[in-house]
C-alpha cells in the first residue's frame, strides 16, 4: 500500500519517511500529515492544514501535558521521529476506508526481454484519452521511448538534481508522446537508485496515473520502489529458464503476474493473472510505425488496461 504524507519537519522526518516507504506530497494530495511540534517552522506551516486531514505529530516531554489536555489522542502520538515509532501510529492513524486508487504502476519482470516497454506502452496509449499519464523508463536503453515515438532527454541531465527533484523540474524535461501522454527518462543511462526513487515521488505529483518501464526484478531500483508502487506486474515467459527465475525471484505478494508469449493459467505453481498471447507478426508490423497494437495481443492489453482504469477512479 502507498502512503502519502505532508511532512513538516527536519532532515530526521524526512529520513524516517524515506526508511518507511512514505511518499512525500503536498497537504492536498496527502492521506496523513507528519508533524514535528518541536521544530517552531513546522509547527507555523502546519497550523493552516485542513482540520480534516489525519496527523501524526512529534512532542517533546513537556509537550504531553497540554497534548492530552487538548485531546490530541495517544494513538497519534510520538516522542522521537524513528521509524519504529512512528510506523505503528501512521497504521493506526490512517483512515480505515478502502484502498485508494491505483496511481502507480511498475512492470517488471524475471529476466530481460519478456516485452515490459511494449506492454507498457500499449497501457500507456490506452490510458492517457482517459487520464493524463506519464511513463519513466528506468530501463535506460530508449526502448519504451521507441514503442512510444517519443524520444526523452537523458537521465543524466537529472542527477544532480536527485535530492531536490520537483514535479515542476519532470514537467521541463518530459517529452511529450501523444495528447495525455509524457514521457521520463532515456539513454545511454539508467537513473541511479537515489533518481529513481526521487523521479516516482515527482510524478506522483505531475501526472494522475504513472507508469513504470522497471528492469528485473533483482534490480535494486525495482527492489526500492516495489514497496512504494499501488500496483506491480511481473512478466515471464513459461520456458524453463523463466521458471526457474520465477522460482528463485522475490516476487511482491500481491503482485500481477503476466504470462507473456503464453496461453498459460499458472506458471511455477503461480496463478496467473493475465496471458499474452504470441503476435509476432503484429509486433513486427508496428516496429515500423509504432502505434498502439491490435489483433489478440490488443485485446489482451485492452483488458489490462481496462482493469487498471477502473482500479484508478
């Protein structure tokens, strides 16, 4: 589950969120506020956030008092900014509704080549009349760029930015694909983990649904952002060697596992969830115009990409 918070605090906040997997997002978008009450700057900003807006605050020792004096409740509580303390309040504060909307989606898979850029591609093409959607290529090889028509600026152009990366810096160098569509990141480079990590919080914050060209899973990138996604598909052929990488893979519990070139139902003892069907012909048709595909292998990303819709609103 992704968890977006308002942070209003120090380093020492910031560091913690980073260690729990919070994205940091302007009060607006944020499902949870953290409150340093001992740093007077935070406590200034955050007197005007919405009375509605679920807190979890920070108080030193001598701050207690007047907390339960004001019916601030114990629940939402702490006495330190470490991530062991504050991981149980934030559970405990957020609002016990249903699961937020899906605004994030990383494809990945358990070894190269199994059609990750394509297929995020053709969701992307399929989602963006429906919402604005934006794509980062962590793979760093231009393909996803390819499958798009679009070509991106260099990841390199963002790396000293990586520990002050805004939405507003990703709205400059996105590279616009088709209406509703943008495009982050490309070659020769991949993003080093830090840009990768500070690229996703960004988008979050540019574009309403964001799509992940991931490497493999035993990518550190891939590994980092997982826990921060709504939503991971994995991608696998169904030969041996692929079975076997499933096999010995870390695959995210709730992930969606995508059989691709492949009528199959279940691959390692893994249901799955949807298959993609062998179109070679079609796929070598539009490598010489790239457009979204259709034939079997378009009607199988039209009910991805249907589900994913429903899953965003």
């Amino acid at each position: 589950m992704t968890v977006r918070v308002a942070l209003y605090g120090g380093p020492e906040l910031a560091a913690s969120a980073d260690v729990l997997g919070l994205i940091a997002v302007e009060a607006a978008q944020a499902d949870l506020a953290l409150v340093d009450l001992r740093d007077a700057g935070a406590l200034s900003q955050a007197a005007a956030l919405a009375p509605e807006l679920p807190r979890v605050v920070v108080l030193a020792g001598e701050q207690l008092a007047l907390a339960g004096a004001l019916g601030v409740p114990s629940r939402s509580i702490a006495t330190s900014c470490e991530p062991a303390a504050l991981g149980p309040l934030i559970a405990a504060t957020l609002p016990s509704a249903g699961r937020g909307s899906t605004r994030s989606i990383m494809v990945t898979s358990v070894r190269g080549g199994a059609g990750r850029s394509l297929l995020v591609a053709n969701l992307a093409r399929r989602l963006a009349p429906l919402r604005a959607t934006l794509c980062l290529d962590l793979s760093g090889d231009g393909t996803l760029g390819f499958w798009l028509g679009a070509s991106s600026r260099s990841w390199s152009e963002l790396e000293d930015l990586t520990d002050e990366l805004t939405a507003e810096h990703l709205g400059v160098v996105a590279a616009d694909a088709v209406p509703g569509l943008r495009l982050v990141g490309g070659p020769p480079f991949a993003p080093s983990v830090q840009l990768a990590q500070s690229a996703f919080r960004a988008a979050l914050g540019l574009s309403e649904v964001v799509l992940i060209d991931a490497p493999t899973l035993a990518d550190e990138r891939t590994r980092r952002l997982a826990g921060s996604v709504d939503r991971v598909m994995v991608m696998s052929y169904d030969d041996p060697i692929s079975i076997a990488a499933l096999a010995a893979a870390d695959v995210p519990e709730s992930a969606w596992l995508i059989a691709s070139q492949s009528m199959a139902t279940s691959l390692g003892g893994r249901d799955v969830f949807r298959a993609l069907p062998r179109a070679e012909a079609a796929i070598a048709a539009a490598t010489s115009r790239p457009t979204a595909l259709g034939g079997a292998l378009g009607k199988a990303y039209d009910g991805l990409a249907e589900i994913i819709a429903i899953d965003a609103t």
